[in-house]
C-alpha cells in the first residue's frame, strides 16, 4: 500500500510520482505530459480536478514538487533491497523518471536514457522550425502573388501606350489629310481668281486698242 506521502507525490491523471509536474492556477499539479493528452481531449483547458480554466496554454514548471519527487524517489531507491543492474551489473542507485524505473550510473549515461533527453530537448527546436517553414511558405505566396500582380499591370500599361500610340497616330494622319485638302482648296480658289483678273486685263487691253 502506498504511503500518504506517495499518494501526494501522484499525480491524479497517471496515479503515478509526478515526472515534469506543472501547477495551474487553481493551484493543483499534473504531469506535463498529462495534463497535455488531458487538454487534446477537452480543448476548452479546464483542470481535471476542478474543471476551473486555465488562462496559459504553458503552465509553469512546479519545481518545488519536482523537487520532492526526485527526493522521495531517490530515497526509496536507498531503501529498497540492493538490486544489480540487468544490463550492467551494476547497483541500482538511481531511477529514470522518463521510464520510471531504477537505472544504475552507466544507464543514466547510456544511449536509451540520453535520447529520452535529446527527443525532449528537441521539441522546441522541432516548433520553432515548423513556425519558420509556415512564416516562409506565406512570404514566399505572397511574393508570388505581388510578381504576378505586377506583370499584369505591367501588361495593362503595355496595352494602354500602344493604343495611345495608334490613336495618335490615326490623328496624325487625320490631321495631315485635312491640311492636303485645305491647301488644295486655297490653290484651287487662288487658280480661279488669278484666272478671272488675267481675262479682266485682257478685255481692257483690247478695249484701249
């Protein structure tokens, strides 16, 4: 049977010592991981003990209770009979909260344990990559779409010059046209009138003969 200090130390998800407790506002304590798979399953974020909601997605660590936890753990190990390592052979001193059992020195130091370690230590370099990728992703289609913003006003403006271009050409033939025609005109008038004035002399000349 479990001691009352034990029952304590569990956290009342896994009913197991708390491994990375954290607190919430109302003052109770889960596993980090538990409190996780907790909140995937109710979004709304309410404490499992008291259903009050929790303003932090990240509660803060409870390092007080992670403290005696490893404390009392460590202290049980002391307590236990004295068992030897099935890897190694050696005494088993310490115990592994990630997997929850006792580990000798060379299993704290060994690959299994360190890559429980390293996996952690990722995850927010993990976050932090995928948040860069979404940001790039968005700059890079909002790149795409001013490039293509920009040739279509570019060909609109292509477009509006070359009919600027065709209408003043057709003005200026228009205008050309026009000038031929009135210039003919005014000779046409200046031929008629320098005609009549010559039979004008002529018919005085005659009568003076």
């Amino acid at each position: 049977m479990a001691s009352r200090l034990e029952e304590d130390l569990c956290c009342p998800v896994c009913q197991d010592v708390f491994t990375d407790p954290v607190v919430l506002s109302c003052s109770h304590s889960f596993c980090r991981e538990c409190l996780k798979n907790w909140w995937r399953e109710e979004p709304a974020r309410e404490c499992p003990v008291c259903k009050r909601r929790s303003s932090r997605m990240e509660p803060p660590c409870n390092l007080v209770l992670e403290n005696l936890c490893e404390s009392f753990l460590q202290q049980k190990i002391q307590n236990a009979p004295k068992r030897l390592c099935s890897l190694h052979s050696e005494k088993l001193k310490l115990f592994c909260l990630d997997h929850q059992q006792p580990v000798c020195l060379v299993c704290r130091d060994s690959e299994k344990h360190s890559k429980e370690k390293l996996k952690t230590s990722l995850e927010p370099l993990k976050k932090n990559l995928e948040m860069k990728k979404e940001v790039k992703e968005e700059f890079d289609q909002t790149a795409e779409h001013l490039e293509v913003q920009a040739r279509h006003t570019e060909r609109q403006i292509v477009e509006q010059f070359k009919k600027l271009h065709q209408f003043l050409a057709e003005e200026e033939e228009a205008r050309l046209v026009a000038l031929r025609e009135e210039e003919e005109q005014k000779r046409g008038m200046m031929k008629e009138k320098m005609e009549a004035l010559s039979r004008e002399i002529a018919l005085q000349q005659k009568s003076y003969q």
